[in-house]
C-alpha cells in the first residue's frame, strides 16, 4: 500500500469517492492547496464549505486532509460533482490545549502533518490551517525548513482596519528577538508588501519607546544599525502611537510586543462596542447604534477579512488562518496562499534575504 498522501480520492455531492489521479489534464495546471480539515473551531464542515468556495472562485485544487470518514461524512450535500476537492486521509488530530511540539512529534500522521508533507512531496502547492499555529509552525519548520539566514518561522499581517497599509511582525511567533531577527522581518514585510499591497518601496520602521536614534535597549539599538545600512527604505523608529496613523507600511517589533499589540487591538475593539451600546442605549435608534458599534469593533481590531496571515520564514508556503474562521475566511487565506505560490513569493524572499543580508552585515562591519 502507498502512503496516506498518495491515496487521495474526488468526492462528488453523493459523498462517495471516486480514486482520480491529483496529475489530471483538468488539475495539473492549478494551484494545489493542502488544507488541515481538522483545523478550527469550526472544522471540519466550515473549513469543507471554505474550500469549495475557494475551488470554485479561485479555480485552484484543494487537498483537504483528516480523517478520511468524517471529511467524507461533512462534504455530503456540500461538494457538488467535478468539483476539484480531494481528500487524504490523515487519522490523527491535534487538540486544542495539547503541547504544539509534543503532539506534532507524537501525532504524524495529524493533519497538518500530513499537509506539509503533501507540499515537501511536491503534491500541493501550499498549505493552510486554522487549528493550533503552534503546531503549524512546528510541522512546517520541520518538514520543509527554513529559509537561508532565518532560523525561526515569522507571523506578520495587516494590523488595523484604521491602517490597511501597515504590516506588523512579529506579531507571536519570536519571542526574545537579537537583531539579526528583527532585520529578517524587516526584510520579510517588505517583500510582503511590496509583492501583495503594490507598493514598490514601502516603508520600514522599528517598534520602539521614542523616535530619536539610540533609543531603546542594546538590542533594538543594534537593529536600528542594520535596518540603516540594510538599502531598504528605513525612516527610523515609530512609536504606538504611530502604528493606526500608519506612519510606515512595515512595522517591526519583537514577537512578545507584537502579540500584546494584538491582543490589546482586539479587546479595545470590543471594549468600545460595548460601551457605546450601553452609553448610547436610548439616545439612538437601535439599527443605527449596532451598525456604529460594528464599524468601530472593524475598524479598530486586526483585518479578519483576510482570513490569516502567512507563516514566513518556512521554505514553502503556509497560512495560518484564524481559529475561529468560517467559510469565508477559510476561503480568504486559500486565496493568501494562491497568491503567494503564483507570484513566487518564496523565490522572491530568499533572493532579497542574500541580497539584504549581505548589505547590512558588509555596512555594520565596515
């Protein structure tokens, strides 16, 4: 018998399976995306619904991986005929609360094991999840590796509806930063946003406790003189208060500051929602005051829109949707991910990665 990742099958909305080649004349030319089924508050059947939204508005494959019976069972009556969505079959979940490294060691054949697999095996593209981003970032670091110079995968994304040009990282995955980190996210936002917002030489800024050079501990200090003789388009430090007035389109930060920025953005939104709909109760009719409190909350926390965010820093590409996603935001960071494998993001990385490396360190030096 050949492994779990070569026994794929179509399923049609009669929900019985159908072996097919994932090499057809119909797919071979599609995007593949590898999807941990399990992933998710709402797994399996929202992230089912997601991928048949994205197969058929995107035009890509999708590999759904988990258990094979229970997929089968959440894609009845969801998946219509012809439809590219595959499943393989991965027997093992990874929970909620279980320790990220311990259980991608324990649980091979998992989901987003199993997933990553897929793309280092060259039968997917990509892959996504919305279950534990520990895991993620374990199962992705070991099986596809990092990038050249980048010894820990990186989280970024845009951080406020308020400021949709403004990329933040690292926003959890680094905690306790040297320099050399923080120029690996320097670099990395701003191919990011350079390839994905369109805007050819975005601005790089450092996170820090006042705007004048020589802030901040030795460490932030050490990546101001990097960022300055790394050739990107660095304006020097910002402070929080800059971050929602967008003052650089790449702000870079230690992954423990960034998870707070986060963290904090997120309950400001709701705590405000909550307050007007309480102050204002009475005072304002009522469609008009849910629809002021739902704006603020959008407005004031992380863009859900997009669904995720990309796990950089892996040799391969990998999104971490967001754990509560529904259909539509599962869909949303199968699109993240096509795009990134069609604008060879990855290539892109690596080459300005040599590129900047080279420069900062040959200027620090000399």
């Amino acid at each position: 018998m050949g492994s779990a990742e070569n026994r794929g099958s179509w399923v049609g909305s009669s929900g019985k399976a159908r072996e097919q080649s994932a090499g057809t004349d119909d797919t071979r030319s599609m995007v593949r995306i590898a999807i941990d089924a399990m992933g998710g508050d709402h797994a399996p059947l929202e992230v089912v619904k997601g991928a048949v939204q994205a197969a058929r508005e995107l035009g890509v494959e999708v590999i759904l991986t988990g258990p094979r019976l229970q997929i089968e069972e959440a894609m009845k009556g969801v998946v219509p005929n012809g439809l590219p969505v595959r499943v393989v079959d991965a027997p093992e979940i990874i929970n909620d609360g279980e320790h990220p490294i311990l259980a991608v060691m324990r649980k091979p054949k998992s989901s987003v094991n199993v997933a990553a697999r897929l793309v280092k095996e060259g039968q997917a593209d990509a892959l996504v999840s919305a279950g534990s981003t520990g895991a993620l970032m374990i199962s992705s670091y070991q099986t596809l590796g990092p990038l050249p110079g980048v010894d820990r995968p990186i989280i970024g994304g845009p951080f406020l509806q308020l400021a949709p040009q403004t990329f933040v990282l690292d926003m959890g995955a680094n905690v306790g930063c040297q320099a050399h980190h923080l120029l690996n996210f320097a670099i990395t936002g701003s191919v990011f946003v350079r390839e994905f917002l369109g805007i050819p030489e975005p601005t790089i800024a450092l996170l820090n406790v006042g705007s004048e050079e020589g802030k901040g501990t030795e460490v932030m200090k050490e990546a101001y003189e990097l960022l300055k003789g790394s050739g990107l388009n660095f304006i020097g430090n910002v402070e929080g208060m800059d971050i929602p007035l967008g003052k650089a389109n790449v702000i870079v930060c230690d992954g423990f500051v960034g998870n707070v920025l986060l963290k904090f953005s997120e309950g400001m939104g709701r705590c405000i929602s909550s307050w007007l709909n309480t102050e204002l109760a009475g005072r304002v009719d009522g469609d008009t005051l849910n629809n002021l409190t739902v704006e603020l909350a959008r407005l004031l926390s992380p863009a859900e829109a997009a669904g995720g965010g990309p796990l950089w820093g892996i040799d391969g590409v990998a999104v971490v949707g967001h754990g509560s996603s529904k259909a539509e935001q599962v869909a949303a960071a199968i699109r993240e991910a096509k795009l990134a494998v069609e604008s060879n993001f990855i290539g892109v990385l690596r080459a300005e990665m040599e590129r900047v490396h080279k420069a900062a360190y040959n200027n620090h030096h000399g």
